[in-house]
C-alpha cells in the first residue's frame, strides 16, 4: 500500500501534447548529478511534441549570444545545460504488433512518484488491436547512492496469450537540446552540442562516448540491459547508436523482466570517463536491483528523518509539501561542480543556470534541515570565487568578486544587463547564505576555509560600487530583484542586505583573527585592516530610504515618484506583464514583479518597525503582479509576521501547488525548485514564524484554520528540534543535541527536552 | 588657379591601408542622393583593404538584429544603406602594361576637392615598369542639378609614347556591404542585401537592376562610356556584371579623353526605375559634360551665397570651414524618403541611420541659410509619423508618438535600447527644430501641413512619460544625450526641451487656432483642448532640479551622488571609454561622453542664470570625455557665452578639423556631418553669438584674438544679414529683405542697411 502522503499518483492520463509534456517534468526522475524526463518509453506517434531529455547537472557546453549592439563587457557567450544521450528508449513488440498508448485500447492506466521509495512507477494494462492484453510495469529510478546510475525496470505480463516478444532497447547518442522557433525563449537554432566520438560494444554493455564542440567536455553513456529470461539478443550498432534487441518468449501468466541499467560519466568529474563508465557499470551489476532500491529508501529515509512537514488536515496539501522536498533533493547538486537550477534537471528552462534562488529560496531549508548540502552548494561557489573576480574587472572593479547572475561553470551568461549582471544583490545572497550556514551551525570551518574569503572578496564590491557622499553611503546603479525596474539607485533590498554583508564581514574578520588560517588568508587576497573599517564605516553610513509621508521604504530612489499601474485595469491575458510590455514602459511605472522590498523585510527584519512594514506591504502589494514563481511564498511569509493569517494562507495554497496544478502554464519546460524552498518557508518561516539570527532562533507559530496541526524540524547546532503547533498549544521537542536557548513569541525559553507553549495565552497576550 | 580657400588639396599620398582608406572618405562624391567613396579606378592590389562603397540615401535593406536576451518590443530587425552596384572602375592597360600606382613609379601624384566647382579631381604622372610614361587627371562629380547622375572624365596623356592602349570600364552588380570581422561594429557578416536580377547592355549602355533580399526594393544602376576617339569597343556581360573594353591609339602629346556616365534610379522615389534609368541617362546625354560643370557650380554658387563663413587671419581654418559646409550639402537628402546620416554618404559606419543630430547639429545652419532644406528634413520626419506612433504603441504608449533613435524608413534600429530608444529626447529635438524653422522663417505653412501635427502627436508622449507627483511634473525613465548614464530620471536635458516643446505646442495650438486648417488637423489626430491645458499644467510643473549647494543643475536625479571619474587618472589609450568600460561602470560614474546639462544652456538659455551656467559648465567638463565628436562645438559655443574666449577658440580647433586630420581614427568609415554643422555653430552661435529665439535674433560677436576678421551671414524671415566682425566694430549688412529689429550685446537695434557697433565700447561696458 502506498502511502497517500508520499505518493503522488496520476489515475487517468490524457494524451496530449499538454498534458504529455507536463507529465514529463511531473514525474521526471532525478538525483541531483542526472536527471531523465519522464518520457514514455516506446515514444509517442509522429506530430507528438517531446521534450526528450536526459541531463546531467553541470555538463554543459558553450554557445555564441550575439548581442544586437555591443557594448564593451557585454556577453557574447553562454553555458547550456546539454541533453546528453538518449537511454529510455524501450520498444516491445508483440509479434507484428508495437505497443503504443496511442493504439489498440489501454485498460488502465497509472504513473507515480513514490517518495519514500524514491521512484517513478508506470502501470498500463494494454489490449493490442488484434486483441493480446498484457500488463506493463515500469519503475525508473535515479539512484542517490551510486549517482552515475539510471535503472529502469521494464516487466510486461501476458494476460491472454503466450507467444514470442522483442524488446528493443536503444541508447541513442544521436541528441540535441530542445528548440522552440515559435518560443524565442528557447528557440536554440537546433545547435549540436554534443558529437558522439565513439560507439561500441563491450561485454554486453553499449557505450558512447560523445563531445561538445566548445567546451571540451566529453561524457560516457553506458548501458547494459538485463532480460531474465532465456532470449536470442542482437546488438545493431552505428556510430551514434546501439539497439539492443532481445526476443523471447512470453507465457500466459508468467513475467518477463528487463532491467536496464544506464550510467553516465562526465570528464568535469572523472579524468577518464569512459573508463569510469566500465567501473560504475561494474559497481551497478555488483549488487542487486532491490538492494540498490533499498539504499534509495534507506537515503530518503534520512532525508525525511531530517525535514519532514507534516500537516494534518489537508491531505492534499500535505502531499504537495511532500512533492515540493522531494524534488528539492532531488534536483541539488551533490558535488562542487553543480548546484541546483530553476528547473533542477526536469527540463532545459533557463537553460540549467544557476540563480540567486540557490541562496534565497532553496539554502533556507537545506541550511536547517540538512546543512551538508548547504556547505556543498557554498563550496560551488568558492569553486568560481575566481571567475567571479574576472567578472568585477570586466565590470571595471579593480577589487573583489561579483559573482554571475546566471552561470553554469562561473562566466557570466546574462544576455541583457540590467536585468542580470547589474543584480549585484546576489553577492549579498552568497554572504547572507554563508552566514545562515554559521548562525544555523556553527561550523567556523566554512567560513575559515572559504566563506570568509567569499564574504571579504564580495564585501569589497560594495566599497567600489557605492560611493560617501555628505557622509551618507549610497549605492547606485544596480538592479534589485524586481526586474520590472532595472538600473536604479538605491534599491532598499540591495542597500539593506549590502549593509548586512558589510557589518558581517567585519564580524568574520573578528571571527577569523585568532585561527590558524587567518595570516594566510589575508595575505592571500590581500585584506588591510583599513578595508575592514571602510567595511564598517560604509555599513553604518549605509543609506536606507524611507518616506516619511507614506511611511514605507521605498523601493529605490525614484520609484515613489513614479506612475502607479493599475494592475485591475489590465486584462488577465496580459500577464505576465514581461511578455506583454516593452521594458522600459514598466520600468517607468510602480509595478513589482515579484517582492522586492517585502523580501528584504522578510530576510532583515530588525531594521524597520512593524509598522514601516505592514505600511510597506500593503503598498507593494497592490503594485505586485506575482508574475514571477518567486513571489507568493514571500508574501505568505510576511503576511504571516504581519498578522494577516487569512492572506498568508491563501498566498501558501496557491504557491504549493504551482507545478503540481501547472499554474503558470510553463511546468513542461520543468519544475519551480526555487518555489518549492519557498513553499518550505512559506509553513517553517511563515506559519512557523522561524528566524534565525546571531540572537539564537526564533519561533512565532500560527495555525491556519483549516488544518488541525502541523510539524516541522529545525537542525540548530549539534540539536534537532520536532515544532508540533496546534490550536491550543506549540511544543518544541529537542530530537537530539544539547539544551538550547530558543524565542517564542518574543520571549526566551529554555529548551531542554520538551516545552509547550499555550498559544492562545500567548496570542492573547500579544494582541 | 584653385582658390585657397574652396579647393582642398592633397599633395602627397601615402599608398598604405590607412591613408588609403581615409581618403576614400575625405574625397567622396555626394550630392544627398548618390554617394561614392574615392577608391582608385584601377582598385588597388591584393592585400590591401578597401571600403569600395557607393551609396544611395535612403535605400536599404532590412536585417535581423538578433538580440542577446529577447524582451518584449525589443528591436529584432535594423535598416542598413546598401552598398549598390560599383561603377568606380575603369583600368587602364598600355599595351601588356596595367596602370598601378603600386607599381612602375608615380612621378607626381595630386588629389582635390574643389568645392566651388563641386567635383574632385585625381592627377598622377606615372611611369611604367617599362618606361612608359603618362599623366592621368581624372575628374569625377556626383550633380547637383541632377541627383542621380554620377560622372567620371579620365583623361590619358602620352608622355614618351605612342601606341595602343585599352580601357576596361567596369559595372559590377555584385556587391557587400563592408565587414570587418575584427571590428564587431561593422561585422556584419557578409550579407547579401541586393541580388542583381537583371544585367544588360541597351544602346551601348549597361543597365544592372537588383533587389533586396528583404525590404522589396529595387534599384537600377545605369553606365554609359564615351570615349571621344575612333576605338574599338567590346561588352563583356554576366548575370552581375558588365565590362566595357575600349581599345585606341595613343599619340605623343595627345589626350584620350573617357567620359563614363552613371546614373542610378531606386524603386523608393521610382515606379520604374529600370525605365527611369533610361530616361535619366538621355537626360545626361542630352546636354555636354561641360555643360553639367557649369550648372554644378552654379548650384554651389548659390549655395556658397547663403551660407559661406570667411575668416581672414587663418586660411587653414578657413579652408576647413569650407569643407565642413561643402561636405553638408552634399551629405543632406534632397527629397523627404531621405535625411542626412552622420556620416553622410561617405561611409558604412552608422549603417546610413538618421539620428538626432539632424535637428541639433545640422538644421541649426541650414534653418538659417537654406531654411529651404530644413523644411525637406522635417517633411521628412512627418513622412515617418505614422511609423513613430506606431513605435510608441510598441514602447507602451497608447497615444502619440515617439520618434525612433536611429532610422532610415522609419522604424527603429537600436539595438541597446538604453542608449537608443530610450533617448525620448529626440522628440523634443525634432519640435525644437521645426520652432526654429518657424521662428526663423515665420512660414506658417510647414506648422499648417505638417509641423503642427508633429509638435502635437510628440507632446503628447511627455505626458505619458512623465507625471505629476505632489504637483511637479517629473519624468523619469529616460535617457539624455549623454549615452555614459542611461535610463534616468529627471535628465535635465530632457525636461528642459519638454518643457519648452509643451509650452509651444500651447503657443501652435494658438497660431494655428484661426487657420482654416485647424478643425481639420484635431479631428485628424483627435486633440482636445483638455490636452492643451494639460500641456500647459505639464510645462509649468516641470521639474528642473537644481543644486543648491553647487549651483549647477544635475545631469540628472542622482548624478550629483555618484562617484567621479577622474579623467586625468585614466591612460590616454583607454578613451573613448565606451571601448574599454562596461556600461555600468560609466552609469556608475559622474563621467560624460558629451554635453548634456550644458547643451540643454545652449539650446535653451533664458531659464537659469548665467552663473548657474557658468558653475555648470565648469563642473561638467571637468568629467567630459568628448569621445562623441558632438562634443566639442557645444563647449565651445558656450564657453564663447560664458566670457572665456580663449577656451572657446581651443575647442573650435579641435573641432574645426576633425575628419581632414582624422582626430578620432575613424574617419575611414565616414566623415562627420554633426559635428561639422558644430563647426558652423560654433563660429556663428559661439564666436557670432548668434541666437534664434521667439524675441527676435540675438548677436554678442566676440572675435578669436589670432584672427583678423570674419564674416557669415543669416536669414531671417524675408531678409538676409551678413555679420562681419573686426577687432574694433562688428558690422551689421542687410544684404536684402526688409528692415529688421536685432539683439546685440543685449540691445536693441533697427538695422535697416548697415549697422557698426563699436565692440570695444560694448565690451567695455559689458565687464
């Protein structure tokens, strides 16, 4: 029996296109170095769109980006994320029959993601035009023990006949990346990325080795397939392609099994990939397929041990959280050379480039659910510390880094600007994400090792970015989260988190001044004590707008005075605004993308009153088109601090299912990871009301209406706490670890092994 | 005898790439419809570079401009100016020997431009390898009295010899623009714009007709070669290409005389232009070469007396004046599908695009010695209304009209819209100069017809630009003519011409109250007279900021708080700095490429003080780059105004000889038209004082000290003046018209014939 919250299940499939594509994403496989769109395995009929693709994080390959007129600086070329080689191709013929969804009649039909078990099942129940019925089931899975390997286990029971079967397995080396001509978004030319350089057979297994064309990357595809049955085998192979092709005979009420092992090896990882290939294949075949699964459910064990959220009293809800962690594990990078994109590896949207959303939407929960994988991605991003510098000299800083806006392997591959490389903010993310990883650990040794070098180098940036003037420090011409105002001074998001980075840098300083490593890295990059107090002196100078008629922040210096647009007044089709309106025409108005303002307020909350910050809210709010994925989480959160329970739970509902229910109709070009991690915060740090500062952590918990109670875990220090929050009461459970010291509500507890805290006492106190 | 003064001479010639290269520019053929670069006739050898160009104003091909990051109502598509069929070439063969200045030995070598009888003229004497010796005078004129005709007269002369000799006359269909692979400003990929479709030889006359790949245009080009002595003549014909092969006895101390006839007919002004060609060529024909001579210098006649500057004390100077204002007339379009480039006709670089600087550098001399043509450039931009409201809707606009940055047909072809698009302020540009066609002439018609309607449909977009906040009118997003910070608000430029553009759009609204075309032109564009009063409340709030501390005007709202950059601190090979800074690090800087703030005192001069001027002026050049060649003339005109006339002078050399002493190292893609209608400004708005206001005309000569003298004349309404300026006294000269009230030094005169003032006196009084 399959757990109703860990299984997402889809009954009744409809075939077409939308729905084909949608479903390629939703029940895509994938474990953070591959990933395998959920593609039926016999193919659709001709006219059918496909996005075939299989992906591994991090591969890429260079490809030209003109620009219409250059200007010195600007890029002229990008990282893409590459389809690698093609290894779910399973054709099964029934004598002169082909199985195909499309054709004879399907009986029943089933797919589904099991959580717990970390697999994606298919079940058809087929009869055949000339009437021979069988039962197909099929279980992929992206292995997080042995991350090189994809199995598929592909068994087809007879249900009204015996008779001779083919399966015809390929691997397929013949790939390019997904185009669109009528979408500019990604519309690719049809560039070949990847040449296969080599096709062979070796002890049963196929291999292929292919190429990019730029950046001199190869990769090795190797798959075996294993029949257990007696069969006649027959391998056809060209230089980018092999079948194999395995005929056997099926009894009426027996079961043939195949398993179909594919293992991928990317020279960014492995010196010798091919050879590598022949190695994990080897470690793949040294084990039982149910001992692999059970080390797949042995690792989500954990990994649930770990973050689980749990609410009781909406199922389907609950399962939408369970989906949105799922694909959070999923789709991170495990190693320095990846990190986790837009899309994860369920599509080729955004063309797999890494984002501030790393940092802002996803580390929040890694950090205190599993701050491992938090250290990794931080340690990715001292693996491009490097590029980032060339990328602030070719902005003209002489001094310190500014990390890319979107990038793969570190250089910069934002096509326009301002809306990409002009977000200096997402040097603040790093150092805010760096910081949450020590205030949530306390480990010194990332900050001794390579945060603090990431933390001193993009400090510097402001220093040569902003600039004293009557003794005030301002920061001009930049871009701050809402894209629907580009290249402004003074962005309150950007002068705010800049602030923090600065005042955290000397504080890093002073961390790091005692340790062992500290004469080295200052040497290292350089660092004069003299930079540490223009660190602090432009943190305390920092100017942080704030209009005194409206008693809000305002956005930057001169988005108050500025055109309100009336989002009421423009048709529904004309959302989102990007498409619809040229630029410049919405940089001119009052009109948010996404929170901007209310993000800060969410990230640094002790800057500003209440009160600044309900009045901001409401006036953002108005003026906010959502438009971006990254929105409603923040403003649940924040209506949640501010007390509008009601908003914050219609904000969560609508943003937990954004893939799930397709809400902004572009899930088939891959899943929202950076939503997911919101929707984590959305209940952890919305309902929840969980901060963590220098202060300790902080705990405001608030139970929506509809649900009976929820639960959630924080890993602080060497301790992990279980938060259970009823109606009446929170209690606070120290799981393992030491005593803590924790704030709920404002006041200070002492968390030993278990406290509970009466909410309505509290509430009303606070009301 | 060559007059000093109108001939430009060139004695000695370097045969290397660069010298070569800009002379094609320096001694181009224009008459504002054909163009044609002075390459050699017999070409040059291999290995050597050439920019092989003839060009036809206004005629061009469509081209994808990819861009980089597609957002919507970017710019996908460009305009570029043909490079059409070469008719240059004509090769000379003594018997087995080719004519080469590259090889044998040139024993004298001359070229010039004579610029009263408006050709230009080739001399060499040539020896061959084998001792034959020649004097070749080749004269080629692009007419004036006929704009589609281009001739060549080359004319052979045995020196030591007689015999046969052959003259190959080319007429090549098959043509590119200019690239340069290394240079990403004119890589252009070797497109195929124009495709002959027919070539063909019709009563000893050549005929190639091509069309372009995209914009469905066609043209026809036209050769006939006269060769005045028995000869035998033999066509060579392809698909693209049609060579004339004359062959002759040469006698000692004869002359062989070629006279080649090229006209040139486009599908834009031509139903027919193959049929037109025809017509065209018997028109040439029909009269003698000498003949054409004649009407040319007539035509320049004419034209030297409405506008030519003299200077006495400086012949070099005077002699550069000239060719600015020869180089004028020949760049200027003639008809209203055509207007005048920045480089002319003269070049590629720019693409044949028309930008601002015909309102703001080039009307402002001929408004006021050929108003005539200053009426043809506006009719021009009214040909292009319509496409201008279209390019507003595109920029979200939902009413009036919004010129585009760089055009040839009226659509937009900038491809960095922050730079481009974005400069709203050439709408204001384009009402200010139909103002001062008005004011200088008081022909009502042109605001009748078609001024008015302009003035209306560009006011109307500052009001959907800008808007009232707490009752200022402020507009914010824009760009100002200085391309080093983008997208600003406040741009003083900008809200200065706004200004002024609403306060006259009121004043025309009035002007044409009464007139019987007045019902007509508001139902045409629906004006109401709601948004007169708006236009009025708009100009009145208008925000101009003003720093009280430093007395000056900010570029723009936060100009004032950014960092400066410290010009003297940047190596002399890193300028212009758009070449070797990223965009955002210039936007980040208080640095300029040009006059901004201090165009906006020119232009519009009565609504600061004259301190507030001078604070400006010296705050702003102490951070301007001049990397535009627009630069310097703005400076030195106000710098002229502000009482430093010995900075004003410098800035007038600099200026006065850019192209002939290629100051910028571009000149080989074309001269500069903007910065020579700078050069006549700023003699006669700098050193003249010259201004043009609704007051009447304003005078304040001062006269550089190392000059002796100089005199220019104006038109104004029915009468012309002719202004001489002596050390002593500047004098006054109605050379005809009525009597006219003039402003000098500030007072008022009647000046019915001549008028003396005392300069020393004024001068006197003045300080």
């Amino acid at each position: 029996m399959q757990n109703k919250y860990t299984t997402y299940i889809l009954n009744e499939q409809k075939l077409d296109n939308y729905n084909l594509l949608l479903n390629e994403t939703l029940f895509h496989n994938a474990n953070g170095y591959i990933g395998v769109r959920s593609v039926f395995e016999e193919g659709y009929p001709d006219g059918f769109e496909s996005i075939r693709g299989q992906y591994i994080n991090g591969f890429y390959d260079f490809s030209q980006m003109k620009q219409a007129e250059n200007l010195y600086g600007l890029t002229q070329e990008k990282q893409t994320m590459l389809n690698i080689a093609d290894t779910q191709s399973i054709i099964l013929h029934l004598e002169d029959e082909k199985f195909s969804m499309f054709e004879g009649k399907v009986l029943d039909s089933i797919r589904w993601v099991d959580m717990e078990k970390g697999v994606t099942g298919r079940y058809v129940q087929w009869r055949s035009p000339k009437g021979k019925e069988i039962e197909l089931t099929i279980i992929r899975m992206t292995s997080f023990h042995q991350l090189t390997l994809f199995t598929t286990s592909y068994e087809v029971k007879p249900l009204n006949f015996s008779g001779e079967i083919t399966i015809e397995s390929s691997h397929d080396g013949n790939v390019l990346n997904y185009t669109d001509c009528n979408d500019p978004r990604v519309a690719d030319d049809g560039i070949r990325y990847l040449t296969p350089i080599s096709c062979e057979i070796k002890k049963g297994a196929s291999y292929i080795t292919s190429k990019t064309t730029k950046s001199n990357c190869t990769i090795t595809s190797c798959v075996k397939n294993i029949l257990l049955q007696d069969h006649e085998r027959q391998f056809t192979i060209d230089n980018n392609n092999a079948i194999c092709q395995m005929t056997t005979e099926a009894n009426l009420g027996g079961t043939i099994k195949l398993i179909k092992y594919a293992v991928f090896c990317d020279s960014i990882r492995y010196e010798d990939c091919r050879e590598q290939a022949g190695v994990e294949l080897e470690k793949a075949l040294s084990t039982s397929l149910e001992s692999l699964y059970k080390k797949q459910e042995d690792y989500l064990s954990v990994y649930w041990n770990n973050c689980d959220v749990k609410i009781e009293g909406d199922d389907e809800l609950s399962r939408a959280m369970h989906y949105n962690l799922y694909q959070l594990i999923q789709s991170v990078g495990k190693d320095e050379h990846s990190n986790i994109a837009p899309k994860g590896l369920s599509g080729e949207g955004y063309e797999g480039h890494y984002f501030w959303d790393t940092e802002m939407y996803i580390e929040p929960f890694f950090t205190v659910t599993n701050p491992s994988i938090t250290k990794n991605l931080i340690n990715y991003r001292f693996s491009i510390l490097e590029m980032a510098k060339e990328n602030a000299r070719i902005l003209g800083h002489s001094k310190g880094a500014l990390y890319p806006w979107r990038t793969i392997m570190g250089k910069e591959c934002s096509g326009y600007f301002p809306a990409g490389s002009a977000q200096y903010h997402i040097n603040g993310d790093i150092a805010y994400s760096i910081i949450a990883y020590y205030l949530a650990t306390k480990d010194l040794s990332l900050l001794k090792e390579k945060g603090g070098e990431i933390i001193f180098e993009t400090a510097r940036l402001w220093m040569d970015t902003g600039n004293f003037h009557n003794d005030i420090f301002y920061i001009n011409d930049i871009t701050g989260p809402d894209e629907y105002t580009c290249i402004v001074n003074n962005n309150y998001y950007t002068n705010v988190i800049a602030q923090y980075h600065l005042n955290w840098a000397v504080k890093v300083y002073d961390l790091l001044k005692n340790t062992e490593i500290f004469d080295e890295l200052v040497n290292k990059i350089d660092l004069k004590f003299e930079e540490i107090e223009d660190f602090h002196a432009a943190a305390d100078a920092m100017y942080l707008a704030y209009d005194s008629k409206l008693k809000i922040n305002p956005q930057d210096d001169s988005f108050l005075q500025k055109r309100r647009l009336d989002l009421q007044k423009i048709p529904k089709d004309k959302f989102p605004l990007l498409l619809y309106y040229h630029p410049l025409h919405l940089y001119r108005h009052q009109v948010c993308k996404q929170p901007d303002t209310i993000m800060a307020h969410f990230i640094i909350e002790d800057v500003q009153s209440l009160e600044t910050m309900r009045n901001s809210y409401d006036y953002y709010e108005e003026i906010t088109t959502h438009d971006s994925s990254l929105s409603d989480c923040i403003f649940g959160i924040m209506a949640a601090k501010l007390g509008m329970e009601e908003k914050s739970f219609d904000y969560f509902c609508h943003s937990a299912k954004l893939d799930l229910k397709d809400k902004h109709k572009n899930t088939k070009h891959g899943i929202h990871t950076a939503n997911m991690g919101g929707n984590y915060m959305a209940i952890v740090y919305g309902f929840g009301g969980f901060r963590l500062k220098e202060e300790g952590i902080f705990f405001a918990p608030i139970l929506p209406v509809k649900w009976v109670s929820y639960q959630f875990k924080i890993s602080y220090e060497d301790s992990r706490i279980i938060i259970i929050v009823k109606e009446d009461i929170c209690c606070f459970r120290l799981e393992h670890g030491s005593a803590k010291t924790i704030h709920v509500y404002d006041k200070i507890y002492h968390l030993k092994d278990m406290l509970i805290i009466n909410r309505r006492y509290n509430k009303e106190e606070r009301s």
